[in-house]
C-alpha cells in the first residue's frame, strides 16, 4: 500500500510540473516563417513577398515607438503612447484585411521600439514611472492592434534608459493584458547578444515567459565570420538563456553580420531540424530583400515546409 501511495504521489508530482510549468516544454520542429516589413520605406507591399501555403507565416510591421511624430521637432519619448512609424502608405489596415482574406496561413504583427528612428536618433525604452508606461501602452497598442486588425505583438526595444526590472515589469505587464484581453494571439521578444540588452530581455523571460510564445534571436548580429559550428554553438547557449523557448534562427538581407545564406545557414538550418529544433526561421527584412527578388525568403519557406 506505502508503494502504491507513492507511485501515486510521484505520478501527481509530475503532472503539477508539466501543467504549472512557467516555461512549458518546447514542441520539436515547426513550420513557422516570420519577416519584418515596412522599417524602411522602401514601398515593399504584402503581396511583393512570396508566401509558400505550407507553413505558418508571421508579417511583422516594423515599427510602433512611443515617440513624438512632429516633423517640426527631434522625436522625443512618450513614455507608452505608441505611434505607427511604418510604410503607412503600402501597409495600412485595408491591406492587412486583404492579405488575411486571400491567405489562410498568414498573420500579421507589430513589433514595439527598434534600433533608431529619424536621422538614426537610438530609440529608447523611457518609461517615466511603471504604471504610467503601461496604462499609455495598453491604451495606445489596443488601438493600433484593432485598427490594423493584428495577430501578435513584438518587442524589440535595443537602448534603454530604464534598469531591467522596470522593463521586465512594463513590457510583462502589457504582453499579459494583450493576451488575457484577447487583443492579440502570440508574443514574441527580439534581442541579441549585447550586453546592455540582454540582462532586460532575461529578466523579462524569468518573470513573464510563460505569456512568450517567440524568441526571435537576432543572429545576424554575431561577427559576419560565423560559420556553421559556431552558429549552432550561439543556438545552443541562447535556447539555453531561454529555456523552455521557442528559439527561431535568422539572418538578415541588409548586408549584417551573422551566418549568411551564403556561407551555410540552411544546412545548419538542417542540422537542427534533424536534431528536432528547428523552431522556424525569421528574417530581416522584406525591405531589404526585395532588391533580389526574396531568393532566401523562398529557400527559408521550402525548408520548413518539407
């Protein structure tokens, strides 16, 4: 009978962590393609990309910043009260509601903060106080996710005036009444191997990684050297960092750094997906790709579709 209560006891156990986890276990391999658009204004459209219909593919507009807009002044922060700084002219909600229409497979997101804004001023993550920030975002990310009838949120602030807790709580906080709300679907966070950035996009998974469905690790930020062992080496100590996340691998078409198509990211691309990790593929960024007619967008798509 003590044998018995035991086994019982364990088999409870087990069950307690695997529904309470705050980071559930990672599925294996997906089929999910993810690009930024619309950063650059460039006049790249939704219908510019190709979309393969066997796999799951995320639009990322790129980017809402809670700064000023007046074209008389510097942009200056606005501490939550998000304002669209994408190509509004070739991506606006009418769009969006079409792209939607003619494919089943594709949504669409916005991502939050980027590198810079007007003549290449650093974008900062400014809040004046916690609450205030995060009423402001509620307000003014609700807004924008409804009138472009969005799918997910995205938050890729890079420079910061605020220590990682207060950044950990403003963006958890906002990313859990989003979702709770049903405003938006999924979540992803965009970061890098930097050490100013790192420490707030760790201390924001610990807290609220259980309301994150992405990492969209930027690894075209590594030296442009980076070969294949090297690259499943950085792979390996980021799903490390965010463990029990779904780390998607990237490149990106601007000419940055990282392991180009090039030099080899689809067969270590391969050699993940083999190995069950391949979580999908995200790129940045349409805008950049468009000069060569999407050649790797295409090649990413095949390989998850397979």
């Amino acid at each position: 009978m003590d044998l018995c209560m035991l086994v019982v006891s364990l088999i409870l156990e087990i069950i307690f962590i695997a529904l309470f986890s705050s980071h559930p276990v990672v599925a294996a391999n997906s089929k999910l393609f993810r690009e930024y658009i619309g950063a650059e204004d460039k006049g790249v459209t939704f219908s510019d990309v190709p979309i393969n219909e066997d796999v799951d593919f995320h639009f990322i507009l790129s980017f809402a910043i809670d700064y000023t807009t007046s074209s008389s002044s510097p942009p200056s922060p606005t501490n939550g009260d998000f304002r669209v700084y994408w190509d509004t002219q070739n991506l606006n909600p009418s769009h969006v509601s079409s792209l939607k229409t003619h494919y089943w497979n594709v949504k669409v997101a916005m991502s939050l903060g980027g590198d810079t804004i007007a003549n290449n001023e650093k974008v900062y993550f400014s809040p004046k106080t916690i609450n205030s920030w995060v009423r402001n975002a509620i307000h003014s990310v609700t807004d924008i996710s409804r009138r472009y009838h969005l799918d997910g949120i995205d938050i890729d602030y890079e420079h910061f005036h605020a220590d990682a807790d207060t950044f950990a709580e403003c963006i958890g906080r906002l990313l859990f009444f989003l979702k709770q709300n049903g405003v938006v679907s999924f979540a992803s966070l965009a970061t890098y191997n930097d050490d100013s950035a790192q420490p707030h996009y760790l201390a924001l998974w610990r807290k609220y990684g259980h309301v994150i469905d992405y990492v969209n690790f930027q690894f075209y930020a590594y030296e442009k050297c980076t070969n294949i062992s090297q690259f499943l080496k950085y792979f390996d100590e980021q799903s490390s960092n965010y463990r029990g996340g779904k780390v998607l691998v990237s490149f990106g078409t601007d000419g940055s750094g990282g392991l180009s198509p090039e030099n080899g990211f689809f067969m270590a691309c391969r050699r993940l997906k083999h190995q069950g990790k391949l979580h999908g593929i995200f790129v940045w960024s349409a805008d950049d790709s468009m000069k060569d007619g999407f050649r790797y967008e295409k090649l990413s798509q095949t390989l998850l579709a397979k």
